[in-house]
C-alpha cells in the first residue's frame, strides 16, 4: 500500500524550530535544528533554503498598493473640468500631489526656463509657473542645470495616489483636447 503524502506547511520555520527543539531530549544548536530541517526538505542547508525562498518571493508579483481616494479627491478640486490646475493647495501634501499632475505632461527632453514656464502656464490658471517649477525642483520632479538652462524631467514611478489623480485628469484632457483638435464644432 502507497504511503500517502502529509503536507505540513511552515510560516516561519525558525519558530518551529525552537518549539522542535523543546521537545527533543538532546537538542542541537537552533542553527544545526535550521539546516537538518532545510536538508530534510531538499535544500543544502538553511541559506540555501533562505536563498531560493528570497528568488522566488522575486518572482511573485507584487499586488500593487492601494490609492487613498480621499486625498485624490482633494486634489481634484483643484483642477477644472478641462485638466487644468485652478488653484494652489494651502496643504503641502496636496500641493505634491497635484504637482505629479503637472509632472506627467512635461516633455521628457530638456526645456529652457522660458520653455517649462509655458508648458506649465498652458496647464494652470493661477499665473505663478514659478512657484510650479520650483516645488517641482524641490521634490526632484524636475531636475535643472545650475545655470537654469535646462529642466529635465527626472522618470520614476508616480506614487498610487498620483497615478489615480493622473488617471482621472485624462479623460479631462482628451475631452478638452478633442473639443480643439476637432474644430470645437464635435467633428460634424
């Protein structure tokens, strides 16, 4: 008669070690306990078993975090139905993520002052590129020479509440954008 297979699944085998180990009459280091459990499942001691553990966890695809929706909510209200930023947040915490907003539709080569100054003029209505190019310098959006002659946007990955904020302006824009591309008559 075949054996049947038992599964004995472990969540941290360290702790299982130590209460092992209080069983057994002569107990061997807690180390020496790791590696003979590690050989007993296949592996060539506990690093290895740790090691092959760490590649796959790699491999595993991460669940991507979750927006917190209230605070794109806020920084909604700062934009108007075509996309473009009404006003400047008094809070600092809306301020950068709005400025994310701004971030995403920067050219990703490098502008002249005078050329960032116009791409953000054409996506807020306050009239203080300024105080945009700055807080974008200061929160390494944009990085600049030190002469001020090119501001480069710098890649990295927006954080999940800028990506939300980013993903609801679209359709913002596209519709604005179509409303100009289209001779604003719908395309008839």
């Amino acid at each position: 008669m075949p054996k049947t297979a038992i599964s004995l699944p472990i969540v941290d085998l360290s702790a299982y070690a130590r209460t092992l180990a209080k069983y057994l009459n002569t107990a061997p280091s807690h180390l020496t306990l790791l590696n003979a459990l590690a050989k007993s499942a296949g592996f060539r001691n506990f690093q290895h078993l740790r090691a092959s553990q760490k590649a796959q966890d790699s491999l595993t695809p991460q669940p991507a975090p979750l927006a917190d929706l209230t605070r794109v909510q806020a920084a909604l209200r700062h934009f108007d139905a075509a996309g473009k930023m009404i006003t400047w947040p008094a809070r600092t915490a809306v301020q950068h993520l709005c400025l994310w907003a701004l971030w995403a539709r920067l050219p990703k080569d490098c502008l002249t002052e005078r050329a960032i100054s116009q791409t953000l003029i054409t996506h807020h209505h306050f009239g203080d590129p300024a105080i945009l190019r700055r807080t974008l310098c200061e929160l390494h959006l944009v990085t600049r020479t030190p002469d001020a002659r090119c501001y480069e946007r710098q890649e990295r990955p927006p954080p999940p509440e800028a990506l939300a904020l980013i993903k609801a302006l679209q359709p913002r824009l596209n519709s604005s954008w179509s409303k100009y591309s289209t001779g604003g008559d719908g395309g008839a």
